[in-house]
C-alpha cells in the first residue's frame, strides 16, 4: 500500500472508511478476520490501488472511497494551485476519473465521483482551499446519507423478516461494505433488535470469501448467530427447510429490476425459487442506475485468474490451467421477490 502508515486499531468502533484531516483512515477488508488492522490512506493514487486490492470493497463503500479519493487529490492540488482554481480542477479530474475506472460494476463509485464533479463545475469561487472544503462537505455528505439509508433499509427490510427466521446472505452487503449498518446485514441488524431468535446461513463467496471471512466476522462482533456454508450447500438447506428468506445487497440495479451482485448470487436466486424461499434485495438508491434498461447492460468485472487459482499461499489446481473469475453475475428481475430500498419495499420490480 505504498505510503500507507499503519495505525492502532481500535476494535469498539469498527468503520470501514473515515475522513480525517490528514488521510482516509481504512479498515484493512483483505487482512480480516485474523486481523484488524487500519491504514490511512495519503493520496488519491493509494485509495485507487485500495479500491483495486479490495482492502475496501462493497458497493456503497467504494463510492464513498472514491469521493474521498478526490478530496484527498484535492487537497494536494490546492496546495499546488493555491490561486489557480481551473489548473486545480483540471488535476482534480485526472485522478476522479482514474479513481471512477478502478472497479466497473458498482454503479455506487461513478455515481458518487459524478457528485463530485458536479461540486466542481459548479464553484464560482477562486480560492483552491475554497474548493477543497466543498469537495470535503459533498465527500462527507455522501458517507452520512449512506448511513441514513442504510438505517432506512433495516427499518422497511425488517417488516419482511418472519419470526425466528433462518436468512441465508451471499458475500458482505454490512456495515464493512457501506459507511455503517450495511444493506442485507442492515435488514438483518435491525430484525435482530426485535427478534433475537433469528439466525443466519453466510455463504463462503468463493473466490474472495467476503461471506466467510467479513459477513461472519461482522455478525459476531454484535452477537448475531451465524453459520457458515460452503457456497455448494445453499440447495440442500432449502431443501431440508433450513432457510426462510434469502437477502443480498447490490452492486448496480437496472430500471427493469435485474440486478448484478456478488457471483453465485443467480444460482441463489434460481435456488429459492425452486424452492418457493423469498428472494430479497437490499440496496440504497445510489446503486439504482436508471441509464440501463435492463441487466444486459451492467459492465461485469473479471478479476484475475489467481484469485480462483490460489488459495492463501497454495494452488488448487495444476499449474497452467486457465481459470475464469467474473466477479459478479445478474439475477433478472423476475426471480427478485422485492427490492428493500431507502424509501420502502418495491414488490415485483
Ligand atoms: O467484490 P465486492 O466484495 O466489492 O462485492 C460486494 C458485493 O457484491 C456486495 O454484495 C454489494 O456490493 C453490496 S454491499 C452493500
């Protein structure tokens, strides 16, 4: 991580992403669960190589690292260009842009880098420092209407969650992968509140086991029963009657409902409704994209082939065999029961 100064951890207030005055302080997503260990990130040019690495990830979680990106590029621009506000901006844009291509699928980061741009074309005024606090207040507004939706999402998706229910989640869709509370885990945080009995089937999320390692990791820190399952097993717990409800966060949503999230997210989907299981999206309305008719058009990410290859320090297959890693899929609309959103559940999207 370049640059990147490691700082102490402080386990009472685990937050993915903060804006301090000298940095964006992360919580390191590749190291956990064995560690928990947080850095602060200097410039735009490391938050773009986190993004990429994943030491931050989830969709909503990156568009608020992508708007503190550009306040950090701001920042060292203004002290470039104190006066030169255009020459500043110009800077400014090179690194949102590279910023908004580190990860194509989620629809969370081009939305937030366009909020910026738009703080940008929009000031008047020809003080950098000006400007860098402008950009500082949007970036900060971005993380706390996250937060605010995210709580919003609890309170709707909580109505759908029977008594005792058993929720099966894929990948992390919590408060690591949002400002705070999180979209499917928010959902499952705020049932919890009201009906401790219920329980939940965190899939592995093979390549990058975000369910294994982050949604159980998560969980366990507020005392919210979890099990875990390899990513083949989801059939047979449906089939024994082991699961209620399914709920998974988003990375991009169309205008027709179809909604691209974390791979193995379709199978889940076609699972449950083999199975007659309700099938929930959780998301806040910056993953919404209503550019794109349908899910024929969200951009999916390849990742690199070692990511299915390896394991820790190991291969798992031959050397030379090639392996395909498409980091995300699309579930059409119609096997969606509802879409949990800021402003309520919208049924049959
Ligand atoms: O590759 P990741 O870990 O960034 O993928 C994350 C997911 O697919 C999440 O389910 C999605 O971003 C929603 S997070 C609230």
């Amino acid at each position: 991580m370049g640059s990147a100064a490691t700082i102490a951890a402080s386990p009472s207030q685990v937050q993915a992403i903060s804006l301090a005055n000298d940095g964006v302080v992360l919580l390191d997503q590749v190291r956990l669960p064995h560690e928990l260990r947080y850095i602060k990130i200097m410039s735009a040019d490391e938050m773009r190589h986190a993004i990429v690495t994943m030491v931050v990830r989830g969709a909503p979680a990156i568009g608020i690292a992508g708007a503190f990106g550009v306040v950090l590029s701001a920042r060292e621009h203004a002290k470039a260009y104190p006066d030169n506000v255009p020459a500043c901006v110009l800077s400014i844009l090179v690194d949102a842009d590279l910023l908004a291509q580190t990860r194509p699928t989620a629809v969370n980061l081009q939305w937030a880098i366009n909020r910026m741009k738009r703080v940008m074309s929009d000031f008047t005024g020809d003080v950098a420092e000006t400007l860098c606090k402008a950009l500082e207040q949007e970036a900060q507004a971005i993380f706390d209407e996250d937060l605010a939706m995210c709580e919003a999402i609890g309170r709707h998706g909580k109505e759908v969650v029977p008594k005792s229910a058993q929720i099966l989640t894929h990948c992390n869709a919590g408060a690591l992968a949002t400002a705070g509370y999180g979209t499917a885990l928010g959902v499952v945080r705020a049932a919890f509140q009201v009906d401790p009995t219920i329980h939940v089937y965190a899939s592995e999320t093979r390549p990058r086991l975000q369910g294994a390692r982050l949604t159980t990791w998560e969980l366990q820190q507020e005392g919210i029963p979890v099990t875990l399952i390899a990513d083949n097993m989801a059939a047979w717990l449906m089939k024994q009657g082991q699961v209620d409800m399914v709920i998974v966060g988003a990375d991009r949503i169309a205008k027709n409902g179809d909604t691209a999230n974390k791979i193995g997210t379709y199978s889940l989907a076609l699972l449950a409704r083999a199975h007659n299981i309700p099938f929930y999206v959780a998301a806040p309305s910056s993953t919404i994209d209503l550019s794109i008719e349908t899910g024929d058009e969200i951009p999916i990410e390849t990742r690199h082939a070692d990511e299915v290859a390896w394991i820790h320090d190991e291969t798992i297959c031959p050397e030379g065999i090639p392996c395909y890693n498409p980091a995300f899929d699309v579930t059409p609309a119609e096997l969606i029961t509802g879409i949990i959103t800021e402003n309520g559940l919208i049924k049959t999207p």
